[in-house]
C-alpha cells in the first residue's frame, strides 16, 4: 500500500465546477491538480464520475453540445494524477451497508454519494491512504466518523513566502 501525503478522494462536483468554470471553484480545481502534482500526489474518483461528468450545464440549458467543453472533459480522464476506481462488488457492497449504517441515525444517503464514500474507503484500505475527500456537498461531511476520511470542501494549502 503507497503511503503519499497528498491522496485525495474528489466528488464528481468538483469535475463539474470546473467543466461550468464556476466562479471561486473552477481555479481551485486547477491549484489543487498543481498542488497534488508537486507533492507527488494522487486524485482518486469513481468510474461513476465518468457518467455524473457528462455536459457542462450551458451545454444543457443552450441543448447545444461543445466539442471543446467535450474535449475539456476527457483531458480530465486522461490527466496522470487522476485515477479511476472501478465500481465492482465490493464497493457496491460497502455502498449498501454506508446506506444502511445512516438509517439509525436518521440520515438519507443516496446511491451515488455512497458509491463516491464507498470508493473513498476502497481505496484507503486497500492502495493508499486518503487524506481528504473533497466535496462542495456540506451534507456529506457527517459522513467523517463513518469512513474515518476527513470530508470537507477542496481547499488549496496556502503559498508560503520564501
């Protein structure tokens, strides 16, 4: 098991500030990949993001598709400190049980949001360990304790003066 200092887990809702280059968001996205390259790091998803990252919402609302936002998605795929988790049983399995475990406390967790913690737990269990998963999805930081990974909004580590 690689042990980096700078492994995260992102949510699909980071792709998808950045393909809308929402304000505030899509530039950290960008100090965040320069931030893992430099420390050697690694971005892990789930294969799901693929789908979840599949148009920018002007595409939707104009009902017009862009080969350069297209573009723009698949060179996040093709980015080497971006690496892909396949969804299989195990994580589907460990999804199921993230949903039951949050009944008791009164929680709904959907399926795809179990998925991405599921995956998250994956990998920290079993490739590296996972420092933060970053999500803009405040309902999700609950999840912290359950998955014993810090959840919390992508932050880029300030510049330090030399």
């Amino acid at each position: 098991m690689k042990n980096d200092n700078a492994i995260f887990y992102w949510d699909s809702c980071l792709f998808l500030s950045y393909i809308n280059g929402e304000p505030g968001r899509s530039n950290i996205f960008e100090d965040l990949l320069d931030e893992v390259e430099r420390n050697k790091g690694e971005v892990f998803t789930s294969t799901i993001a693929i789908v979840e990252v599949a148009y920018a919402s002007r595409e939707r609302l104009s009902f017009s598709l862009s080969t350069k936002i297209q573009n723009q998605i698949n060179e996040i795929w093709a980015d080497p400190y971006i690496s892909l988790v396949e969804f299989n049983r195990p994580i589907a399995e460990l999804a199921r049980q993230l949903i039951r475990d949050a009944i008791p406390n009164k929680w709904v967790l959907k399926p795809k949001d179990a998925v991405h913690l599921a995956s998250a737990l994956w990998v920290n269990n079993n490739i590296s360990k996972v420092n933060e998963f970053c999500t803009y999805d405040d309902g999700l930081a609950k999840y912290t304790k359950m998955i014993g990974i810090q959840i919390k909004a992508p932050h880029v580590s300030p510049s330090r003066l030399l």
